[in-house]
C-alpha cells in the first residue's frame, strides 16, 4: 500500500511540475510577443528616420551611391524588415518560445534573403538595429532555466529614448514597467 501512495504522490509531484513548466512557457512566449511589438515599433522608427534622411540627399546622388531612388530604397528595406519581423511572428506561432528561438528557426530556414536580413540586423551599428539584437538575446528559456535580461532591456529603452526614437519607446517600456511590477 505504501508503494502506491508513494507512486501518487510521485505522480501528483510531476504533474505539478509540468504544470508549472507550461505556464512558464506560456508566460515566456507571450513576452516574445510583446517583445515583438518593439521590433514592429522599431521599424516604424526606422522609416520615418530614412524619410526625413532621404528628404535632406539630392535625389541623383542617391541614385548614383545605391542604384535606385530613395523611395524604392527605403520600400525595399521596409519590405525586408516586415517579412523578417514576420518571419518572427511565424516562428513564435509554430512553437518557438522566445525572439531568439525565433530568429535560431530563420538561421536554419531556406531563406536567404531572411537569412541576409538577420546577418545584416545582427552586425549593424544603426541603432535600431542594436536594439532589435539586444532583443533577440534579452530571454533565455530551456527546460531548467528561464532568465531575463532586463538590464539590457531598460539599458535598450534608455538608448532609443536618447537617440529619439518614438514607435518603439512605448512597446519596449511597457515591457520593462511589467516586469518592475512582476519583482
């Protein structure tokens, strides 16, 4: 009889367990989320800062430096940062639990030009794209350790804030307000 009051309990232990791992997981990739909304913010910064750029550049000098007008430039770049950030959303429906997760499945993809994308986000110095790299590696999440990096995370809103970004402000400190209040 002890035995099997022994293998409940060891049951009943586990179950709790898995349990408590799934809303982790849950809790986590719903983060991812809204995580995301900064990544989408961030590209809404990036065109409004590559308008008001192209609007100071002669036309003809864009078009001798990089081939074609600023317009189609910055719709072709627009174009690669929503298919990337959707590649994100994507990776996140389909079982990925944080945006690191979700930019690893892009790295294994068939995509090149998604693939370039992230290449190109990850070695940049823009700004913005400094800050979509710190988000991608702000949350670790395995089967015996979730972390959260939020000294990067505030460190990042700080930035944006000084470099004047607008769009991803909102989403990446409403982020850091939850996780204060989360402590």
């Amino acid at each position: 009889m002890q035995d099997k009051q022994t293998q409940i309990l060891d049951f009943v232990s586990y179950r709790k367990k898995t349990v408590a791992k799934k809303a982790l997981r849950s809790k986590v990739q719903t983060q991812a989320y809204e995580m995301l909304k900064v990544i989408q913010g961030l590209v809404f910064d990036y065109e409004a800062q590559m308008v008001a750029i192209a609007q100071e550049v002669a036309g003809d000098n864009w078009v001798e430096k990089h081939g074609r007008s600023p317009a189609e430039q910055i719709a072709d770049d627009l174009r690669r940062l929503h298919n990337f950030s959707q590649a994100l959303e994507n990776a996140l429906d389909h079982g990925a639990t944080t945006l690191g997760e979700a930019a690893k499945a892009i790295r294994h993809g068939e995509d090149e030009e998604l693939i370039a994308t992230l290449d190109y986000i990850l070695s940049s110095d823009y700004v913005g794209f400094q800050a979509i790299t710190k988000i991608l590696e702000a949350v670790v999440f395995t089967a015996d350790k979730h972390f959260f990096n939020a000294e990067s995370i505030v460190a990042t809103w700080k930035d944006l804030e000084a470099a004047g970004f607008e769009y991803g402000v909102g989403p990446i400190a409403a982020i850091c307000f939850e996780e204060a209040l989360a402590i």
